[in-house]
C-alpha cells in the first residue's frame, strides 16, 4: 500500500538520528522550525563511538541550552599525555589557557550524546520515526519527492529540504549523485569500551606509541575507557577478538600488562580521509559521516557533526520561516565545505605525527618532540580544540574600515556564550548615527548590545579605537566596522540585505498587509 503525504513549502526532513541530526532537529526547533526526524533503525544504538566533545563545540552546546546534562553525564578531559616505550612520556599538553569558556573535552559515549538529544525532542513534542527508511529523494516541481518505506509500508511525501544525515552510506548523498572522495589510511584497527588497571592521571588522555603500533586510551564515565588499536597486519579475521585476546594486543603494544577487563563493546574499523564534494545542491544539505570522514586520532568528526547542525540550522530557519532569502542556503557549503577540509588536514596531521612516532620506534630509537614555544603551543592546542576555526572569505562576511586584527570577520566570537537568544547581534563600541533606523528596520534580527554595559573590551576584540561587531546567531564575527560612522552602518546595512528580508519588507508581503491593500 502506498501513501502520499504533502507536506507544506516551508517542511524540513532529517535522515538520520545520529549527533549531526539530532543536534540539527534541536537547533531547527529552537529557530522556530519543527522537522521530521526519520531512523531506518527500529531502536537506537547502544555503542560507545565518538566520545570527545571539543572546547569549540562544547560552546555551541551551551548556546543551544543543552550543555548542563553534557557537563554532568560526562569526564572532563584537561590534560592529552604522549608516551612512548616503557611507558616514559614524549610531551603532553594541557588545555587550560587557550582562550575559551570550556578548556576541556568532555567524553560520554556517543549513544549518551544521542540519548541527551533525543529527550530534549521528545520533550519540545517531536518524536523520532524509527524503522523509517528512505528509498529515494527525487527533484519535484514542488521540491524533494521522498519515498519512505515504514515498517514495509509505502509512504511518499513531497518537502522543501532534506538534512542527510545518514552515516557514510548516505541516501542522500546518493541522490545528489556525491561521493566521498580521498582516501583510506593503511591498516585496519580496533575500537573498543572497557576498564583497565593502568595508572593514570585524573582527567588525561593518552596515546602510547611503540615499535608495532600505538594504542589511544581515552577516558569516559563509570572509570571505563574508549581505546583504539592497530591490529597485526597478519590479523584478517571477521569474527571479534574475545577480552583476553584484545588484553594480549594492548599489553603487546604498551609493553606492559594493562590489566583490561570488562569489556563492553569492540568493533573493527577502517581510518578515512574523505569529502563530499558538494555537501548541497539547494534543497539537501550533507551533514556529518554523510558529508566527510576524518581520522579519529584527531577526535574531530563527531564535533564537525555539530558544527554542520549549527551552520545549516538557523540559516534553514529564517529562509523556512521567510525571514532571508533562498541565497542564504548557498553558504551552507561554502562555509562547512571549507571548515571540513581544514578538519581534515588537522586530522591527518595528528594522524600522521603518531604514524611517525611508531616508525621511530620502530627503528629502535626513543622518539622526541622538542619543546615548543609557549605562544605556538597555545596555537596548536587552539587549533586541536577546533577554537580555529574560521568562515574567512564566505559571502555571509564583511568588513568596513581598517583591519585592526583582534576578532577577524569569519572567526569564532570568543564570548559568545555571554549572548542568549536566536537572532543577530550588534556589539556597539560607541554610539553610531541613525540607530534607531537601524533597529527598526532590522527589528526582531539584530539585537543591539552596547559594549560598555555588557562590559566587553573593544581591545580584546579587536577594535581598541572604537567600532562595532556583528555576531551571527551561531557566535561567529559576520560583519566588523571600525570606526562606526555613517559610510560603516550603511555597508553594515547593505550586508544584512544580502541575505536577511528587511522589517518593513516582511510587513508588506504577510498576508494580512497584502488582505489591507
């Protein structure tokens, strides 16, 4: 039996109920849009995969609202150890004084990250469609024309948008004719949750390198630990090693008994250095796994996950909802396409350094990562802690005045957890002309913050002479002026109409002024 659902102009569909959807539903909900969520899953998963929330994502967690039941279902990690043979440490370094609100990971199983966000949706009245899945997205004049198989019934709907956010063999990326180009590291590896008896700091992470390998032991809730290994080139089985098997790989590769036990999940894997090409065509947007694969020595898929939700959802909203027009869609892949890349060369960069310890190990010497400097240290812990990330170059940023450095346009406002609500905000380091016409015609957009009584500092930020900063509704700088004077409000205005649909322009297309004239 086949049905067919229309849904309305403005309808948005997930495919996919991992942290990329999930989170991608949460924030649609929060801009005023209301999603339906479908998982070809009959139930969720109970597995352990990505663990580590990065400082950067962890602020975004905390603009959504979400962020207390993170910080208490999970461990804070504050400290990464690199040890070699005997245990003996290479260098380690800390995240405290990197810039940021959170300076820790916070690492809970990716199952409890999906918990979490599926009771803040049961909570706001959506409810997941399990054992949904579709078979096809196909272009209609009205949109996307989507076949769904529930439960061995056929449904099919016609919706304005699709957030494919399926895993790497994703619906619909096939359907935009995508793929996810690069490449495959060499080897194959173990992921595993269980417990150990090997002494370890409070609050560290640690990988231990040595001849034959490396092993990443990484902390979570309840004293476990999620830990990844290189198999044996000379290792093709199919079937999962047993506990004591797995003990025998790790203690080979640390050099020393470990003592694991408790094993509660183990999985093989392959490590992937892949990009979608095109991660929209429009009306699909590509999120998460279906967008990118990146080697998780890095710790950074997962957290690229979120950050795609947070990018596509408050853009989607305002066009979904009339607010911007349709071109606003348009930065969705530019601006994550290029942030996924740089996700990925930060990822094989990691990748990499560890692959080449193992080497020097292997050829019998002790490895040695000479100290850095304090200042590059902090860059490179940033940078890992993917607080670097940046929109440099999108459409959706400008600049009027001189380049003062500070907060460059693009960049990730470094207080923006200090500022609440969904919308715009414009941070004023003096008093500009014409304000009011401003407030007015962007009414209900931009919330105007003066800089004095929200004491931020026009140093810190990057405007000691005075100017004002524009603040996108995801807490990355869209639009800097320095001085704010008449010819800076004016491109600061010219801005925001390239995307946003002016107050009084909304009033005169609503249905009720079009019913007064």
């Amino acid at each position: 039996m086949t049905r067919d659902v229309p849904q309305s102009a403005s309808g948005v569909l997930i495919v996919g109920t991992g942290p990329a959807g999930l989170f991608a539903a949460c924030e649609l909900l929060r801009h005023g849009v209301r999603p339906r969520v479908v998982e070809r899953r009959a139930a969720p998963h109970h597995e352990t995969r990505g663990t580590a929330l990065q400082p950067a994502v962890l602020d975004i967690i905390d603009r959504a609202g979400l962020i207390e039941p993170f910080l208490q279902a999970g461990v804070h990690i504050r400290q990464i150890q690199l040890l070699g043979p005997g245990l003996k440490e290479i260098v380690s370094a800390k995240l405290a004084g990197i810039g940021c609100k959170y300076e820790f990971q916070c690492s809970l199983p990716q199952w409890r990250t999906e918990a979490i966000l599926r009771e803040r949706l049961e909570s706001l009245g959506v409810a997941i469609e399990y054992g949904t899945e579709v078979k096809s997205i196909e272009d209609d004049p009205a949109g996307l024309r989507v076949t769904l198989d529930v439960d061995g019934r056929t449904e099919i709907l016609t919706t304005a948008y699709v957030l494919g956010a399926g895993g790497a063999h994703s619906v619909t990326r096939h359907s935009m004719q995508e793929h996810l180009e690069g490449d495959t590291y060499d080897g194959q590896y173990i992921v595993a949750d269980a417990k150990t008896r090997l002494p370890c700091p409070p609050e560290c992470g640690r990988v231990i390198v040595g001849p034959d390998g490396f092993v990443l032991i990484s902390p979570l809730p309840d004293e476990r630990f999620l830990i990844f290994v290189n198999r044996d080139e000379a290792d093709t089985r199919r079937e999962l090693p047993a506990s004591h098997e797995l003990a025998a790989l790790l203690d080979a590769r640390v050099g020393a008994d470990i003592g694991l036990h408790d094993l509660k999940w183990v999985s093989y894997f392959k490590m992937h250095k892949r990009a979608a090409e095109r991660l929209s065509d429009g009306r699909r947007f590509l999120l998460g796994d279906a967008a990118h694969l990146s080697s998780p020595m890095g710790g950074e898929g997962l957290n690229a996950a979120f950050m795609d939700a947070a990018d596509i959802a408050w853009k989607l909203a305002l066009v979904a909802r009339g607010a911007a027009k349709p071109s606003l869609l348009e930065s969705y892949a530019q601006e994550r396409g290029a942030a996924d890349r740089h996700v990925l060369e930060v990822s094989d960069e990691i990748h990499d350094f560890v692959i080449g310890l193992v080497a020097t190990c292997n050829s019998g010497a002790m490895p040695v990562v000479p100290p850095a400097d304090p200042a590059e240290a902090v860059a490179v812990t940033r940078k890992r802690s993917m607080l670097d990330v940046s929109y440099a170059g999108s459409a959706l940023v400008g600049q009027a005045g001189a380049d003062v450095g500070g907060a460059p346009p693009g960049s990730r406002f470094g207080a923006c957890h200090r500022l609440s609500g969904t919308g715009h905000h414009l941070i004023l380091f003096g008093a500009p002309p014409r304000l009011e016409h401003f407030r007015a015609r962007w009414n209900g957009f931009v919330s105007i913050v003066d800089a004095a009584s929200a004491e931020f500092d026009a140093a810190e930020v990057g405007i000691p002479d005075g100017g004002a900063l524009l603040i996108r509704p995801d807490g990355f700088v869209g639009f800097r002026a320095s001085p704010v004077d008449e010819a800076a409000m004016a491109a600061l205005d010219a801005h925001l109409a390239t995307y946003l649909i002016p107050a009084a322009m909304r009033a005169s297309s609503s249905p009720s002024a079009r019913k007064e004239h």
